[in-house]
C-alpha cells in the first residue's frame, strides 16, 4: 500500500483481476493491478468516512464501499471515476460487510453494534 499504515480492510477482486482494498485510515478506495503491481489511491468524498469493506458489482464493474462513519453506501464507477452515495436505512449504523445481489439489484449490508445502534442486516435497493 503506497500510504503507510493506511489501515487495509475487507478487499474484493473484480472480474478483469483487479484488486479493490477499502483504506480505512486513509480515507481511500486503492486499486491494485496484479498483472503490474501498480497501486492507485482514489480519495473518498465523504471526508472521514472510514471505507471498511468494498465489494464488486459482477453486473457493471462498479465498486460498492460499505463505511463505518459516513451513514451512505458509496458506489465508484472505475469507467468514469465517479462516486454516488445512497443513505444508509440506519443513521449510525457502521458497515463491516456487505454482499452484492446482482439479480434483484440490492446490496445487502451487515451493521455491528454501537451505542444505540443493534446489529442487523439490511438490503438496500439501487437502481
């Protein structure tokens, strides 16, 4: 990782071989091309937003990234660079992982505990 202690969490490979490492105390969603050993840091937009788990969409490329301080699930197109973010169903509520249904278009979170916050599992629509 090109950021020392940048805090790597729950990472993913996309289907072109590409890893996709959420940097939790970097603030960053870092790609690493194997074939190369290149790194990419790619800075969140929710500043602070500690990116604990990051999970391909096998349907478009897409990157959905789960955090534990931004109440949003962000979702980064690597074609164009962007980030969206879709509020979480819980305010509060930290993502420790998440699973991609891509045949009913939802993601699926699951939420640890923290003060006033009990540990569920959620799906979130996205269309």
């Amino acid at each position: 990782m090109p950021t020392a202690h940048s805090g790597p969490r729950r990472f993913d490979v996309d289907t072109r071989g590409i890893v996709w490492i959420p940097a939790y105390s970097g603030n960053l969603l870092v790609r690493l091309d194997p074939a190369t050993g290149e790194f990419t840091e790619i800075p969140l937009p929710i500043r602070d937003a500690l990116p604990y788990v990051v999970r391909s969409d096998p349907r478009d490329g897409a990157l959905w990234v789960g955090t534990a301080a931004a109440d949003a699930l962000l979702r980064y197109d690597p074609g164009s660079r962007r980030f969206d973010a879709f509020p979480l169903p819980t305010r509060g509520a930290l993502v420790r992982h998440l699973a991609v249904d891509p045949r009913a278009g939802a993601v699926w979170l699951a939420y640890s505990a923290s003060p006033g916050i009990a540990s569920r599992v959620a799906r979130v629509m996205v269309r």
